[in-house]
C-alpha cells in the first residue's frame, strides 16, 4: 500500500516538475557564484553526507512537511541515495518517459535544437525535479529554486555536457494548465515512471522502503487534480494537443 | 528637444500596448475565430516533428547504458528500420484496421485486433498502435497501449506478450512483478509489473499496471537504437 503510494505519488510529481519546467521558468548566463539555492550546493557528495544528521528521522522538511519513517539508522534521502541517487532515479524516468511518442510531444522545447530562449533544457528539468524531490524527502535542497550548471556541480559532466546556464523552477502546478494533459495521457505517464522506479528498488544507491513510499506519497499525491486539464480528465491518451486546443 | 524625445518614447510606448493589447484580445475566446482566419497563434508550431522526435530518441537513448546487440528485434510483426509509412497504410488497408497520420512521420492506429499484427487472439485487442518514423521514412519506434481491462484479461494478455519476448530475448535486464491477475487487482504501484530490455540496437519494454483512470493496462514499446 505504502509502495504502492509512493510510486503513484513519484509518477504524480515527475509528471508535475518534468512538464511544469518543460514550459516555464527563465534562463540565464550561468553565475554560480550568486545562485546559492542553485543545485551546487546539494552536490552528489553532499547530499550523501548530509542525510546522515541534519535530515534525520523524525524531522520535518521545510517545503513538504515530510516525516521520515524509516528505520533509525539512515534517513528516507539517503536511502533514496541522496541528490546523487535521486537524480540517477529522475534521469532515468525522463529517458523513458522521452522514448514514449506521445510524452514526449510535451516536451517539445526540450528536444528542440537549440533550446527555444527562455525554456530549460532536459538537463536543468532533471536537476530541478531533483531539487524538489530531495527536498521532500528531508534532504538540504530546496524547491522553489534556482539551478545551477556547470562543469564542477550541479549536473554531471556527462548530464551537462558544459555550461547550462541557471534555471528558476517556478510553481509546478500552474503550470501545467496550458498543457492540457490528458487523463490517460497522465496514466501512461504514471505506468512509465513507476516501472521505472519499481525495477529500481534495491538497486545500486536505493536502499528505501515501503514505509519511506508511504512518506514521501504523504507530500506528492493529490497532484493529479492540478496536473490533469479538467476537461480532458477522461479523455485518451493523446499527444500535447497544441495550445489553441480547448 | 527634450520634450520631443518624451513625445517619441510615448507614442513607442502606446505602440507597444497597443500591440500587446491587440495579441491579447485576439486569443480572447470571441476572437478566436477570427485568430484562426488570420492563420492562428505562431506560438500554436509548438509540436513535434520527425526532427524533434529523433532528438528525443537520441536524448533518451545516450542515457541507456547497454553492451551487447539484439538476438532478435521483434516489433509487433514490422521491421524496426525497414518498415516506411507506405507499408503500414498497406498494411492498414489490407487488414481493414483504422490508422491516421497523426502528423508528420507519426501513424496511430486504433482498435486493433491482435491477428492483424500476426499475433495470437490471447494478446487482446489494441486500443492504440503508435509507428513512429525517422526522417529517413523508417519505422523506429512502436507502441501499444491497452486499458480499462480487468484483470484476468490484462494478466492473459500480458502474459501472452511478454512470454515470447523472453523466449527471444531472454531473461530481461530489469523486471518486476509476475504481471498476475492478482497483482494487476491491486491499487497503483502495487500492481507494476514490468520487463525491460536494453541493447545497443534495441530497446523492448512491457509495462502492466492498474492505472489511476484506466484501470489494469498494458503498455508495450519496442525502440530502434540503431543509428
């Protein structure tokens, strides 16, 4: 019940961040050195090496009021494996989710060569979400936030390629409006990501449990109302249908 | 001269209003009309293209990591690479099934029976087929979605998928759940079952879950990844 919980409420909020970024916030010339909320601050290592104490169990985060209810010896964002294995998890649901024809029409700018201005790139989307999911599960990242990329953090090289530039992650809910998601379309989100991360489980940095799903569900379920376009609640699966649709 | 560059800057300024006022009384549901006669909002080119699609492909498949080819690439009965949208409409048109091209290098078909695509009956019927083809006219990427099944349907189906996928693939790289009716009655996550195949030319996956608003479905997705 409780994995069950999580993995609809990760669907739920990757369905939420991925597609909220893909159309929103601003880009910028990359200054890490005046972005303190940016991502480089919940670097791989520190998010490893922070989970061990000052997001400890029992303990609220700020943004989402999680309550850790793992087991005494580590915390829920370091049995999700931290920042590190929190973005390792989103990178691979994006890679999925990219694959599928129709989810990926949502992320038409992303997938654009370049970029269009002021839309982020794939790589600033994932280590957005990541922001937000290492803050609800107690980690030292926040949400809303700024991201930062560059070669030394942030995003790994291998993510980043180079210098992004920074990303502001703005409210994941309102933007969702214009996308005009699909009931189904939403379903098919939901089934990529939570085979994703259910094949993940007890693999490589993922130590998490039933119970830490449970958590973490407490604060992402109940988005589905936010993400899904009202009048397309029981409509198919469909492509984003253009913003003219009604 | 200074009071006839504050004059300048206002009427650039009124101009700009004007012109920002005009946009948004043209998207105004009343004028919407009128907005599509005059050729409708250049921000409406937001979708996909064959270009846009490879770019997505190739995105998803640099983070794929994989080391050994395909014993076989089985793709619903067309060729990955080979099969051109003119073979799907022949196809479509000899099997009598409903495909439409949903924009350029996208076919979709709906409703089709498992026997059209050469498979057993026990697969169930289709409720959408995807073809997705690259630039090239090739077919490079497949998917089929089934959903508001109940469960013992969607575990026959399911079953009846995935057996031949192991019998050519093997085992998969990444799997969970028995794809049961017993699991797929359950709510959410608890229902996920799922077997996923990584190679360096191809990707395979089949996915069943008890969805929020579909109930039990199946979605399958078998990928090129070769270029």
């Amino acid at each position: 019940m409780n994995k069950n919980r999580l993995i609809v409420g990760l669907g739920t909020a990757f369905g939420a961040a991925l597609a909220a970024a893909a159309c929103s916030s601003s880009s910028s010339p990359s200054n890490p050195a005046t972005e303190p909320d940016s991502g480089g601050t919940s670097s791989s290592s520190s998010g490893g090496g922070s989970s061990s104490s000052s997001s400890g169990g029992g303990s609220s985060s700020s943004s989402g009021g999680v309550t850790d209810a793992g087991d005494a010896g580590s915390t829920l964002y370091s049995r999700l494996g931290g920042h590190a294995g929190i973005r390792g998890a989103v990178d691979a649901v994006v890679a999925q989710e990219l694959m599928n024809t129709d989810i990926a029409s949502y992320f038409f700018n992303q997938v654009a060569t370049p970029v269009p201005a002021g839309h982020p790139t794939a790589e600033q989307i994932e280590e957005c979400f990541t922001d937000f999911l290492g803050s609800a599960a107690g980690g030292p990242e926040t949400y809303p936030t700024t991201v930062v990329t560059t070669d030394a953090g942030t995003v790994t090289a291998s993510d980043a390629g180079g210098d992004a530039g920074t990303f502001l992650c703005r409210d994941m809910m309102v933007i969702h409006q214009p996308l005009k998601i699909s009931g189904g379309t939403f379903d098919e989100f939901i089934m990529i990501a939570g085979g994703v991360l259910t094949s993940a489980m007890g693999t490589g940095p993922y130590t998490y449990t039933t119970a830490d799903i449970g958590t973490v569900a407490g604060v992402l379920t109940g988005a589905r109302s936010a993400i899904v376009d009202t009048n397309q609640a029981d409509a198919a699966l469909q492509p984003f249908p253009g913003p003219d649709a009604q | 001269m200074r009071s006839n560059l504050v004059r300048r800057l206002a009427i650039a300024a009124t101009a700009v209003g004007v012109a920002i006022a005009a946009i948004g009384v043209a998207h105004a549901p009343f004028a919407r009309s009128l907005l599509m006669s005059m050729g409708g909002c250049p921000m409406a080119g937001a979708r996909m293209t064959p270009v846009e699609s490879e770019s997505a492909r190739r995105i998803a498949l640099s983070a794929i990591p994989a080391s050994v080819s395909a014993p076989a690439r089985p793709a619903l009965g067309f060729s990955l690479d080979v099969t051109t949208p003119v073979d799907v409409r022949a196809w479509a048109d000899r099997e009598r099934v409903d495909c439409k091209q949903s924009r350029e290098g996208l076919i979709k078909c709906a409703d089709v029976r498992p026997e059209a695509l050469g498979l057993p009956a026990a697969e169930g019927r289709i409720d959408e087929l995807s073809l997705e083809f690259n630039g090239q006219a090739r077919l490079v990427n497949t998917t089929t979605y089934r959903s508001h099944l109940n469960p013992e349907a969607a575990a026959t189906a399911a079953h009846a998928i995935v057996g031949p996928l192991v019998d050519q693939l093997g085992p998969a790289e990444k799997h969970a759940g028995d794809f049961a009716a017993a699991k797929l009655a359950a709510s959410g996550a608890e229902s996920i079952s799922t077997v996923m195949y990584r190679f360096t030319d191809y990707v395979a996956d089949v996915t069943a879950m008890n969805t929020p608003s579909g109930g039990p479905a199946i979605l399958e997705h078998y990928m090129s990844a070769r270029d």
